[in-house]
C-alpha cells in the first residue's frame, strides 16, 4: 500500500521477453498488485514475466493481439475490487518505476482524479528524445488539447499514468481506442466529466527498444479521429449534458466560416477563368461570413480554454 492506498500498475507488453523481467522486477514494494498483459506475443514474454515469480504477479494473456489500448483495458477490467489507483506503464522499460510515487501523489495529496507523465517537464530528458519523437509530439499535443479540452496538458502520448478506480470505472472503456490512439482517448473520456488532470514531470529512459509506432500510419489516422473526438466532446459536454454557449458559437460559426471561405474560393476561380474582376458586393457575400465565423469560432475556442477542468 502506499498512504493507505491499495495500488495495482497494468503493464502491457506485446514482444517484450527482453525487458518485462527488469520492469517487474524493479517495481517498488508499496505496488500491491502487477498485471501483467501479454498482447499475444510471439517470443517468451509470458515465459519471462513467470520465471521472476513475483508474488503480486497477475498474467493475463489477450486470445489475439489487441493493441495497447485493448491490452490495457483487459486490465484495467481485472483490476476492479483489487485497487485504489491504477497505474498503466508500458513494458519496454522506458518508465522509470522510481518516479511511480510523483504521479500517486497527485491523485492522494493534491486530489487530481488522473495523472499522466511529462517527458517535457523533466529537463535532460528531453534532449534524450529522438528530434521525430519531439516534433510529432509537439503537433499531436496541439491536436489533442482541441480534442480533449485539456489545454493545459501536454505530452498526450505519455503512457505513464495513473487514475482512481472510482474514476476509471465511470468510463465507457468499451469506446476508447484500443490502439495507438488510446491514451488520447482516455482524455477525451475523461472531460466529458470534467475530471482533474495533472501533469507530471517524469523523465523516460530510451534504450535500444524499438518503437511499435508507425509514423506513416499516425500522421494519416490521427487528425481524423482527434476531429471526430472533437466534436463527439461538444455534443456530449456542451449540448447533451448541458447546453452551452460554446455549443451554439459553433453551430452559427462553423457554416458562416466555412461558406465564407468556399464561397471566396469560388468567386476567385471564377474570376480568374473569366477575367472579369470581381463586384465589391459579390466579395463582401464572401468577406462578411468568414470574418464573422472566424470571430465566433475564436470566442468558443476561448471559452472552451476557460472550460478547462482546474
């Protein structure tokens, strides 16, 4: 236990023979339970992970491979009556067990409800971080805080995190993502009940693992399912559970900015096809609804700021 708090950490591992018997074996004592997913691997990682023998071990084992996120949900499901706090780290030895107790802290001193890593916080860590690595994360944190409502989190693809039990059992696990895109997911989750997140500082570790992360598949998946996120969020916290003036901004600005835009484009074309110029009153139809969308986009994406569960 760990101030009074029962603590389980579910680790998925899909191919990680060569670093889940470190990853157990470094685990703090004050970890009460350790479950251990095997992703349907292919190697000895449901081999390695017995042999250390840990007596708070639990070895779930996935029929196909799932995902990380699919694997982390198998889980959390087992972890129900057994915890507290569920952490979630990953089993190639990138998180660091020693800065376990900073996130913990989060959630029973300062009464946060989710805590998540920041690799950006941590000073020399972020040096150690491959410059694509840097980038894509710098674009994809952007992203995510217009998908979740967070906007003061950073470092979305931090798997190193921990969540009360009575807060992770309000989520509808069966709608996250069960791949790459899970720990996204989970913010977005998370706001349509304006849960209290927290940022982090916790370095990470990179060896000579390779990452399971297609950079081609991401920057070609990711925009499109944040955008659905985005909008899933709005109806679910702004109009279903309770109407808002963001919701009703967004319902007036979105068509004027965007027939605005379209429509500016068109009498553009037009005139360069024809060669005739354009009349002053034809491109104020245009003008007109694109600057007033823009101002009315703008004011919801600053309330939705100010939305921000603190």
């Amino acid at each position: 236990m760990y101030k009074e708090h029962r603590i389980a950490v579910v680790i998925p591992a899909h191919n990680e023979a060569l670093h889940i018997g470190q990853v157990i074996q470094g685990m703090p004592e004050f970890v009460d339970h350790l479950l251990v997913v095997d992703d349907n691997s292919s190697d000895a990682t449901w081999e390695v992970a017995l042999a250390t023998q840990d007596p708070r071990l639990i070895l779930l084992k996935t029929t196909k491979q799932e995902g990380v996120g699919g694997a982390v949900v198998t889980g959390y499901r087992k972890s129900f009556g057994l915890a507290d706090i569920i952490v979630k780290m990953d089993g190639d030895g990138q998180m660091a067990p020693e800065s376990l107790s900073f996130l913990l802290d989060a959630l029973i001193d300062q009464g946060y409800d989710y805590a998540k890593g920041n690799r950006f916080l941590a000073g020399d860590s972020l040096t150690q971080m491959p410059k694509h690595r840097v980038f894509g994360n710098v674009v994809l944190t952007f992203m995510t805080k217009l998908a979740s409502g967070y906007w003061n989190i950073f470092d979305p693809q931090n798997g190193y995190t921990a969540i009360k039990a009575s807060v992770l059992q309000t989520l509808e696990l069966d709608r996250i993502n069960k791949r790459y895109f899970f720990e996204n997911d989970m913010l977005v989750q998370l706001n349509f009940s304006s849960f209290r997140v927290k940022d982090v500082a916790i370095p990470a570790r990179y060896g000579e693992e390779k990452s399971g992360i297609n950079l081609l598949q991401v920057s070609s998946t990711f925009p499109l399912l944040l955008l659905r996120r985005y909008f899933r969020r709005i109806y679910q916290k702004y109009v279903l559970r309770d109407f808002s003036p963001i919701a009703l901004l967004l319902l007036l600005g979105l068509p004027l900015f965007l027939w605005g835009m379209l429509f500016g484009v068109y009498i553009w074309i037009k005139s360069y096809e024809t060669g005739h110029q354009t009349a002053t009153g034809t491109i104020m139809l245009s003008l007109l609804p694109l600057i007033l969308g823009f101002q009315l986009l703008l004011q919801a994406f600053v309330m939705d700021i100010q939305e921000t569960p603190k």
